[in-house]
C-alpha cells in the first residue's frame, strides 16, 4: 500500500512521519517538544517508579517526562524529534487508507 505524501510550497513531494513512540527513560522532561507541537500530541506526566524502586537514585520528589497524549493528532512534522536533545521520538509514515 502507498505511504501518505504531500507536496511542499516549493513543489517538492514530501512523506511525513507520525509519532510512533517515545522513550521516557531517555527523556528529561524538558517540554521543548510539548512547546514546538503545533498540535495537542504531548503531555507532561510524573515519571513512572513502578520498574525503578530499586534504583538508588530514586528520590520521593516526583519527576516529570512527556507522554503522547493524542497520537491521532499527529501531522507528521516531525518537529518534536528536531528539538529533543535527547532523540526520545521515534516517527514512522502511515499509508493511505483505502
């Protein structure tokens, strides 16, 4: 099945990518992407222990990471993964539906 594509201003054939996943355990919860998403894909949650209690780092002051919110309001800009410092998203094309 063909991929989504789009054109450019400029007239140039362009295929976006939609969020697939991100890493919470790469990403610090600095909300650069949070503030570059022209849509309403992410939010701020507190950092899940769960798999972490016996990490000796861990502390009782919640810490904060983004989450996707709202995958299907992804537009494929991709914007989020140019701003991570730490390359916590991972974006995949989406095909045409029939």
């Amino acid at each position: 099945m063909e991929n989504i594509t789009g054109l450019t201003r400029g007239g140039a054939t362009w295929e976006p990518a939609f969020i697939d996943a991100l890493n919470q355990e790469t990403c610090i919860g600095c909300g650069r992407c949070y503030k570059v998403c022209p849509r309403d894909v992410f939010d701020l949650v507190e950092r899940d222990y769960a798999d972490d209690e016996d990490d000796d780092d861990f502390s009782d002051e919640p810490t904060m990471v983004m989450a996707i919110a709202d995958a299907m309001d992804c537009i494929g800009c991709q914007s989020c993964a140019k701003v991570c410092p730490k390359n916590c998203h991972s974006h995949a094309p989406a095909a045409l539906s029939a």
